[in-house]
C-alpha cells in the first residue's frame, strides 16, 4: 500500500526521516497543520486515496466522520496500555495535548469511564500553544472558535486552529482547565483568564521555554 503524508511547516525533519523509513512518502508543507489537511483531502481525491486524518467538521458526511471516530477509538489504547502495566496507577491530574483535539477527547473519555465510580475523578488539562488556542478561546466564548492565520510555534503538529466537531463536546464536558504554552511577552496578555466551561477553576498559564 502506497501511503503519502503531509506534515506542517515547522516539522523536524528527523521526525519525516522515521516516517520515511518506514515505507511512507512525506512531504514537508510550507502551510499550517490545517493548510495540510485541505491539501491532503484534495490529493487523496486526485489520486483516489483514502484520506486519514482526525479532524471531524461540521460539512463532513456520515461516512467521513467514521475515519475521525476510529482514529479516537485507537487512540484510547495508550491509556488501556498503560493501566495494564501498571494496574494501581491512579493519576491526580493528566495534561492532555488538545491539536485538534481527537486525542485529548478520546483520552478524557477513557479516564471518565475508567474513574466513573470514584468520588474524585483525575483533573484533565488541555494544553495547547498560545498561537493555536482554539479549544482556549472555545473556552471563554462557549463556542466552538477558529484560529487563523500564521502559527509561530515549534509545536508544529499541535497548531491546530480547527477543532474536531467530535471532540469539542467531550472536552467541554471533562476538561476543567486549558493551559496555554506561551512566550514570556505575552504573559501578562493572558494572565488572570477564566474557564467559562468550570466557573468555579480559573486558567492556568505556563511559559512555552
């Protein structure tokens, strides 16, 4: 099976190496995550692909959601994993990195079901770079919000402006914070926030070194 990828500006390029070797042809975009998933989409049509990728939106058809649902699905397997290694690991909080957002809902889901019937559930954190914090401005709007334009971070795979249509509503039910790596300059900016989605928690805010 051919497989073709297109990654972001910003990537490391020992990160597409190791893709490369294992078979895959890879492409480092000058374009944001977002600009990489159009792109995708388009060249898996020209060249009738199946186009894989995480991010479920509002115009997708019951059919290409389900893509987006399974990549969810897999991605509860690192916590499965790692509860059976280590069976009485009970975390206090988990930091989860939000992108788009797949990864962090499907993780929140998990630890939601394992945890149903303890009285204290583990605190979940969103954590997102200061120049995408879709999920962040979600956050204080109640709204499902876009992020455009240039995204100067070298978290290239997490500078996501688009959140997942399936993600967005776990997250806004289980995350209690969104922690936002940023720089030095712009702390004060964002300092003293609040999380609309639990009034009662205010922002937590963390310098990106």
């Amino acid at each position: 099976m051919k497989v073709k990828i297109f990654m972001p500006v910003g990537t490391e390029l020992e990160r597409a190496e190791r893709i490369r070797r294992l078979g895959a042809d890879v492409d480092i975009l000058d374009v944001n995550y977002d600009a990489c998933v159009i792109v995708a989409k388009l060249y898996a049509v020209d060249h009738q692909g199946l186009f894989v990728q995480d991010t479920a939106l509002e115009t997708d058809s019951e059919k290409e959601l389900k893509i987006p649902l399974y990549i969810m699905q897999g991605y509860m397997s690192i916590l499965q994993e790692a509860f059976e290694q280590i069976p009485s690991m009970r975390p206090t909080h988990i930091l989860l990195q939000c992108g788009v957002g797949s990864f962090a809902s499907s993780l929140a889901a998990f630890i939601q079901n394992k945890f149903r019937d303890e009285v204290e559930m583990p605190i979940l954190i969103g954590v997102e770079p200061a120049e995408a914090d879709c999920f962040f401005r979600s956050a204080q709007t109640g709204e499902l919000e876009l992020v455009t334009g240039e995204m100067n971070s070298i978290m290239a795979g997490l500078c996501c402006g688009v959140p997942s249509t399936l993600a967005y509503p776990i997250l806004r039910y289980y995350v209690r914070r969104v922690t936002i790596l940023i720089r030095r300059k712009y702390l004060d900016y964002y300092n003293g926030w609040t999380m609309p989605w639990r009034p009662k928690y205010t922002g937590i805010f963390a310098i990106h070194c």
